[in-house]
C-alpha cells in the first residue's frame, strides 16, 4: 500500500482546516444553507466558516453577505462571552460587521435589512448622525418601516430632551417649573420644535404604538417635550401635558398588563425603553 508522505498529509489537513482552501466543486447554495442552520443553532464559528465559503464562491450572494454581517454582528457585543479560539478582538468584528453590510447595499442599496442593521450598529455606538443617515434611506425604501420610525422618534427625542434639560440646568429651573414664561423658551423652541412635531408624527404613522408599552410611552415624553417649548402659552401647554399624562397612563397600564399588548415580530426591540420614574413601574 502506498504511504503518503508526512508534508503532504500536513498539507491536505491544513486545506480542510482553512476556510479560503476548499473543493473546487463546492456549491455555494449548499455552504449557504449550511451556514444559515449554524447560525440559527447559535453556532457563530461554523456558520462563519461556512458563509466565508460561500462568498468565496459567489460574490454577488447578497443574502450570504447578509448573514455573514449578522453572524459578526452577534459576536459583537460587549455582553457575549466570546469564543476564546477566535482570536478576533471586538473591534475588528465591528470592521467586519460594516464591512459586510456595506457589501449586502452595494449589491442590493435598498436592502432594508442591511440599511436597519448598520443604522441600529451606530445607535448602539450612540453614533446618531449615522444612524439616522441609515435609517431615513430605510423609509426613501419602505415608508411604514417601523424600526426605522420608531427609532427615529427616539433619537429626535433624545436631541431634543438633551438640549432643554442641559437649558434648564444653566438657568437652575426645578423640575416642575415651566420653562414656558422664560426668556430662553423662544430660543429652545427654535431648536427643538421641529425634532418633536416630526419625532410625533414618525410615532404616528406606526399602527402598533397604540398597542404597546414603550411606543405609548415615547408618545407622552414628546408631548411633555412640546410642552415645554409652548412659550408664552399656557393654554397650550397645558393642553399638551395632558396629553402626555394620557399617553403615559395608557403605557404604564400596557406595561402592567404585559398579555394585553400585540407585539408584531417585527417591532425594533434595539431601541432602549423609555425612562422610568425612579422606584415606580411606570413611565414619566
């Protein structure tokens, strides 16, 4: 029987070990589904190994490149325990997470998922600016994307709640003093009037905010922002802190009554929830 020599055994096992060296006549539709199962079993090295693969093979897979990002994307997190064999730092998993986005939307640049996936990567990151660069391609594409509205409501809430409560700070207004009859109002609203009526009406154009906690609750801190920035008013003011107290009730009893909300699947579960009132369950 024929031997076969020690370096050409070393060689064929280092072939079957590297990811780039592998049979010419390997299917890219196969090494796909083959990383799809792993990914789905939570198995990121095989499914990486095998997606690799199937790019190789076929560049223009837009759908391997898809989940080739999503696998990096869920190794990238600072709350994983990651495989202590992957020698990957965190860091170049979040290089190889954009990298393959950006190839799913070179081939594919209306590829919702691909857009809502690098826009919540930089919200994570507290990168607005991009994210929300990311996220207004995602409704150009798909108008009713509710990850994309919702999120957006969120990040102009965020402007707009920073910028008046750091204008609030310097004038060493209390809590429950109006900001309304100040000077400083007219200026704040300059800012912030648009962030808020456009942050509403993204919420608005979700069917599901009035069915769930966290959407409602967003509704009412708009409204509270508003509020705020109705200068010289009072009615108006007034007539916009009842309805965030409104909005506020109805997610706090939906956040009580967990069984009675009707989370689609594909509702964002990225964006954090709405701030609590310190030792109460519910919102605002």
């Amino acid at each position: 029987m024929m031997r076969i020599p020690w370096l050409c055994t070393v060689a064929i096992l280092f072939c079957l070990s590297d990811p780039h060296s592998f049979s010419q006549t390997s299917d890219p539709q196969t090494e796909l589904q083959l990383g799809i199962a792993a990914y789905e079993k939570a198995a990121y090295k095989e499914a990486v190994d095998h997606l690799k693969r199937a790019v190789l093979l076929d560049p223009s897979l837009t759908i391997a490149h898809l989940y080739l990002a999503n696998t990096y994307s869920d190794l990238y997190c600072t709350t994983c325990e990651f495989d202590s064999d992957a020698g990957d730092t965190n860091e170049q998993r979040r290089v190889l997470v954009l990298e393959e986005y950006n190839k799913v939307l070179e081939l594919d640049s209306s590829n919702t998922k691909a857009l809502n996936s690098m826009a919540n990567l930089h919200y994570r990151s507290a990168k607005f600016d991009e994210a929300e660069r990311y996220y207004r391609k995602t409704i150009e594409v798909d108008a009713s994307n509710s990850e994309a509205l919702y999120t957006l409501a969120v990040i102009e809430w965020h402007r707009s709640y920073v910028l008046r409560m750091e204008k609030r700070a310097q004038l060493k207004f209390s809590p429950r003093q109006p900001l309304i009859d100040s000077p400083a109002c007219h200026e704040i609203r300059k800012e912030n009037l648009a962030r808020v009526e456009e942050g509403i009406s993204l919420l608005t154009r979700i069917p599901q905010v009035f069915n769930i906690a966290d959407g409602m609750a967003y509704m009412g801190l708009l409204y509270r922002e508003r509020a705020d920035i109705q200068c010289d008013d009072r009615p108006a003011y007034e007539d916009d802190i009842k309805t965030a107290q409104s909005w506020a009730h109805r997610g706090c009893e939906a956040r009580q009554n967990p069984d009675s909300q009707n989370i689609p699947w594909s509702w964002p579960p990225s964006p954090p929830p709405p701030p609590l009132k310190s030792g109460n369950s519910c919102f605002l």
